[in-house]
C-alpha cells in the first residue's frame, strides 16, 4: 500500500508516448475519475529543463514512487527543516531578543517577518533536496492553517503529501494532517459563505452542507482507528455525519464525546468540545425524531 500512486504521492513519470516527461518528478494531485487520470504538478529538475503550465493529466499506469533521498540528504533536510520550525514557533510566541533601548513596539515586528524568512528559506532548501520529506509538508500545512481558510486548498494539498509520503516511525504526523485536512474540508467553502455573509462563523461545522463532509468523515474515521478517545475527533466525526444528512450515525459519535475523558486538551478546551457535542447530539436526535 506504502507504494500505491494516491492523491500527494511524490512520483516519477514513465512510459508516456510524450518522450519529454519521462523521468521526471513531481506530486500527484486529485484524481479525476472521469478522465481516469491523476493531475500531476512537476518539479524543476536540476537541469533546468521546461516545466509545463499547468498540471499534466496522467494515467497510474505511467506514475511510480519516486526513489527517496539517501539517509545523510534526508537527515539534512529533516535538520533546517526542524531549525525553520523553530525559528516560526518563535515567530508566533513573541519569544524575540530586543537590544538594549531597543523600542519593541517596532523592532518585535521586523524581527517577526526575518524570523519568518528565514524560515521559509530553510523549507526551500529543505524542499530541493527532499521534496516529498514528510516534515517539510508538515511545516507548509501549519503555516497555511494558521492563516484560516483564506489558504484552506494549500492546508489540503500539503496534508494530501503527509499522508501520502509518510516515514517509519512518525504516525503521529500522519494523525495530524489527517485532523487538519479533516478541518480543512469541513472549511471549504466558509470563507466564500462569509464574504457574502460578514457575520458568518469560522466553526469547520458551520456550513455542513456546503463542505466535503464526506471526505473530512474519512479521514476522521482514519484517525479514530488508531486514535478512538481523541475527543476533538470525535467531536468533529458527529458533525461531519450530521451535515451528511446522516443524524442517526451521528448520535453515538456525539454521544460518546459527551462521555469521553479529556487527553491532550485544556480542561476548558475539553470542557467547551463536550457543550458543543451536546448541542449537536441533541440537534441530531431533534432530526431523527423528525424524521429528517
């Protein structure tokens, strides 16, 4: 299964009449079942050869796995890329170094933006030599998800390459982009409601009927395989199958995170997960008894 060609596998082109292609690299995008090929972006080679302008549309038959880096290249990049996320968590923690004299109110801001360049030139960096390295689309999944849902398709497009291109021994990263593009899919659209609607919420369950519910509903049920008390995921599984349309497999999903001891989060965290999975248990079972 590691080397089945699914959406965000880094993959090499082989076998394609169009000569040109063959051997080069790059990542798989969606599938489109109708053409029954893969929307695949390539990468710029080291010979700087011609890229084309958009995505080429690629049959499985002509993908395979890229080969990976050796160790020393991999642990290299694995290196500036931990290095650049160190430099954005100080970024966002205000954890910055002023001078003696030093008037923070416009030093704290200019230091910000160079710790974020630097960081974003150790990803590039990190991205030449190992492009598919599952830390690095990571590091691009959170900086996007921290901007909201203004770069919601950039969260799905790198947590596609996590879950994709996954290395031994780090599941725990896998879990993570599962729950984020979960959170991205729920999003899809909120941004595009609440541009025509300025009081809209930010809530991933706000617009269940305009998201890819079924698809954040997936990946949930993939993170609560290996995960089943994870109360946010629990949380967000009973939303999903109620903006489904499907309120009676949502009333044990909610149920159980009414039930659920909290884990990693806060207690207030825990406790207002819980008060928003009773109001939609109760929502659920309201449109059950309706018949709806």
């Amino acid at each position: 299964m590691a080397d089945a060609v699914v959406e965000g596998a880094f993959v090499e082109v082989h076998s394609l009449s169009a000569a040109e292609w063959n051997g080069r690299v790059g990542f798989c995008g969606p599938f489109d079942s109708d053409k029954g090929r893969f929307a695949v972006l390539l990468l710029p080679d080291p010979e700087g050869r011609e890229l084309p302008n958009v995505p080429l549309a690629i049959k499985a038959e002509n993908l395979r796995r890229a080969p990976a880096p050796d160790t020393a290249t991999r642990d290299a990049a694995t290196a500036k890329i931990k290095e650049a996320g160190a430099a954005m968590e100080r970024a966002r923690s205000g954890e910055l170094f002023l001078a003696p004299g030093q008037d923070p109110t416009t030093q704290e801001n200019a230091d910000t933006a160079e710790l974020l360049r630097s960081a974003e030139a150790l990803l590039s960096e990190a991205a030449q030599a190992d492009p598919a390295n599952q830390f690095l689309h990571v590091a691009r999944m959170d900086m996007c998800a921290a901007h909201g849902c203004s770069q919601r398709m950039d969260v799905i497009t790198h947590a596609h390459r996590v879950i994709a291109n996954p290395t031994s021994g780090e599941r725990g990263l896998t879990t993570h982009a599962r729950m984020s593009l979960a959170n991205a899919l729920m999003q899809q659209v909120g941004s595009a409601m609440a541009d025509r609607d300025p009081g809209a919420r930010s809530d991933p369950l706000a617009y269940a009927n305009e998201t890819d519910m079924e698809g954040a509903t997936a990946q949930l049920r993939m993170v609560l395989r290996d995960n089943p008390e994870d109360l946010y995921a629990r949380y967000l599984l009973g939303g999903a199958l109620l903006g489904c349309g499907r309120a009676g497999d949502a009333i044990p999903e909610l149920m159980m995170a009414t039930q659920l001891r909290p884990g990693s989060e806060r207690p207030e965290q825990a406790a207002g997960i819980q008060r928003a999975a009773a109001g939609l248990l109760a929502e659920a079972r309201a449109r059950v008894a309706a018949g709806v």
